[in-house]
C-alpha cells in the first residue's frame, strides 16, 4: 500500500517534470558545465577528475523514489558495464532532504553502503547542478560526450522503456547510446521521455 500511495504521488507529478524537462536545462548538442559536488565518502568529486574517462553517464537520483528503487539495479550494472569503457555513472541527489528527509546526505551514506555503490553518489546542495542541467525527475539521465576539456550532451531520457521490470525492457536508450559513442557513431535516439518522481526543489 505504501509503495502504492509512492507510485500515485510520482505518476500526479509527472506533467510538472516534463513541463520543466521541455523548458530548461540543456538540450543534446549542448555543451555540459562540470561541478564540484560531495559525495558520500565526504570528498568533492568533479567531471574533470575522471582522466580517462570518454565521458559520463550522468544520473539524477534519489533514495526515496520507487522509479528510482526499482532502477537503482540498473544504474549499477551500467556503471560496471561502461565504466571500464571509458562511461562511469555519476549519480546526483538533487532532492530537498527538509522536503524528503529520505533523502538527507546520511541516508545516502548508508543507502549507497547498503547497496554497495560502485560509483560516485553526490549531494547538490544547492540545487545549482539539477537546475542548470534541466534535471526534472529521478531517475533522469544526461549522457556527456568528452571533447577536450568540454563535455557534449549526447542524450537525454529514460534509461530503458520498462521502468517495471528490467526483464521486460526491449529498448535500453542509455546502452544503445553508449555503444554508438563507442562504436564511433552518432547517437541514433538522442532523446525519451523518461517517468520518475518529481524534484523536490527548496522554496525560494
């Protein structure tokens, strides 16, 4: 019943993300400021310091949001997946932990320890990052392309098309994309709409 009243909350938010997600934010072609973030070992962790990275499977996400639960598997096995291929997720909380305490910078800590995180999970404090990067839900990916000391906006979305069950997904938008970056090749779906649990922002 809980998960169910969760589900409700998330899918009455959906038109206030995709408004947001239309609206602001980057855009793929668009080039991708980096940020100094915290994450949960309590260093600051930036884009720049991945050397040898080719780019970064950049993912807002939360602890309380049952999308992003029933994701959380997935976004690990990406990063183990692409991360020794030049693609390491980076994972950001956006949300207000005085809105959703579920997601305070100590349930992260144990939340990524629980299911042993083999990325980095940062907290944006301030909100700057989600904002300036047009994130509007969790889980919502932003796929950078490395060029120089620039990263590019290669897609934009879902993870796959079957938020249920991973099982069940036939298209996998962020695999596919990542293995056209890999391959050399322009990405072929730069753009799905994705379903999550609205950002909690800070009142202004």
């Amino acid at each position: 019943m809980r998960l169910f009243t969760l589900l409700f909350v998330c899918i009455a938010g959906l038109m206030a993300f995709t408004a947001a997600g239309d609206k602001d934010g980057y855009k793929v072609g668009d080039i991708a400021r980096d940020f100094k973030l915290k994450n949960i070992d309590g260093e600051m962790v930036s884009l720049s310091d991945y050397s040898d990275a080719k780019g970064y499977i950049v993912v807002f996400t939360c602890n309380h949001c049952p999308y992003a639960k029933m994701y959380e598997q997935r976004i690990i096995e990406l990063h183990n997946k692409y991360a020794d291929q030049g693609y390491p997720i980076v994972a950001i909380n956006p949300n207000d932990p005085v809105k959703q305490p579920q997601d305070s910078y100590e349930n992260m800590q144990k939340r990524a320890k629980e299911k042993d995180y083999p990325f980095a999970y940062l907290v944006d404090e301030t909100q700057e990052i989600a904002r300036t990067y047009g994130a509007a839900y969790t889980p919502h990916v932003f796929l950078l392309k490395k060029e120089g000391n620039k990263n590019r906006v290669a897609y934009i979305g879902a993870i796959d098309n079957n938020y249920k069950n991973a099982e069940e997904a036939d298209v996998k938008y962020v695999e596919a994309a990542v293995d056209n970056l890999l391959a050399g090749e322009g990405v072929q779906t730069k753009q799905a709409k994705g379903i999550g649990c609205t950002i909690k922002w800070k009142d202004s």
